[in-house]
C-alpha cells in the first residue's frame, strides 16, 4: 500500500485510490481471504510484466468474446504460454483500465496498484503556459497594448461604436 500512496503522491492532478477496508458491523472479514492468501488472491500490478499470481503459476489472458480468463501458465499440455497472458500498462486504454477493475473474487485476484495514469498537464500548468505565450506574443508590462490588443471598438459621444 505504501507504494500505491507514493504513486498517488508523485501524480499531478486526481488521483482514486481504493482501499479494501472492513466494517466491523456490516461486512467483517470480508477481505480476509484475499488477506490470508496474497500469492493466490492478489496480481501485483507491475508496468510493463504479465499479470501472474500464484508464484507466477497463474494468470490472466483474454477469451472469446474479451472476457477475462484464469489459466494456468507454463509449457506442456492444457497450460498457457507466459506470451499469451495481459501484460500490465498503466498508460493503456480506458478499456483495459475497466476491465481490470472488474476482476473481483472469487472467481479472479484483485488486482492492487495503478489501474489507470492519465499524464497530462494540469490547470495551473496550462494557465501558466496561456500567460507566458500572451507574454511572448503581445510583450510584458504593456496594459495600453494589451487594451487596444484583438478586437476592440470606441463609443462615440453620441452612443455608437465605431
């Protein structure tokens, strides 16, 4: 968990960090299966390595249809090659995002760590940049040309714009 904190620190801009928390009164122990078997009921989201679990015994691929499937992995018959299973990238598509939001026990792991990182800048980095370009176009300390600057029009004494 330490890890995916710092992840979130180190990000510019929103971050959504889910955490797996008991309720004593209405859901308690619900976590302690995927607590008391970390290897075999979490994946280890790593970028750019295979989602594997169970001592890399276990993984996931795609099936028909797209859907998520456990498999064995290794060589030899009714096994799956390491080739064949999801390899993990944060900066994929929304897509893979959701879908690995949708593995859920018991039928899959969960899976822990980024999901999803979106890199792009933020607003105070885009309206900092907006300044510095008006900057550069138009020059610094000038508020008369900066006034007179794009359209503008004068109102005549007797009312109408010129």
């Amino acid at each position: 968990m330490g890890t995916i904190m710092q992840e979130a620190y180190k990000h510019k801009g929103a971050v959504f960090i889910e955490m797996l928390q008991n309720c004593p009164v209405f859901n308690d122990g619900v976590w302690e299966g995927v607590k008391g078997d970390p290897a075999g009921k979490q994946i280890a989201l790593v970028e750019g390595k295979p989602l594997v679990f169970a001592g890399g015994t276990k993984g996931i691929k795609l099936g028909p249809g797209m859907a998520p499937q456990v498999v064995e992995v290794g060589d030899g018959p009714g096994k799956t090659p390491l080739s064949e299973v999801l390899v993990h990238t944060e900066r994929g598509s929304v897509l893979y995002a959701n879908l690995l939001a949708q593995l859920v026990t018991p039928e899959f792991p969960i899976p822990m760590g980024v999901l999803y990182r979106h890199d792009k800048p933020t607003y105070g980095e885009l309206a900092t940049q907006q300044i510095d370009d008006a900057i550069a176009k138009q020059g610094a300390g000038d508020l008369n040309k900066l006034m007179y600057s794009g359209m503008v029009w004068e109102v005549g004494a007797d009312g109408t714009r010129h």
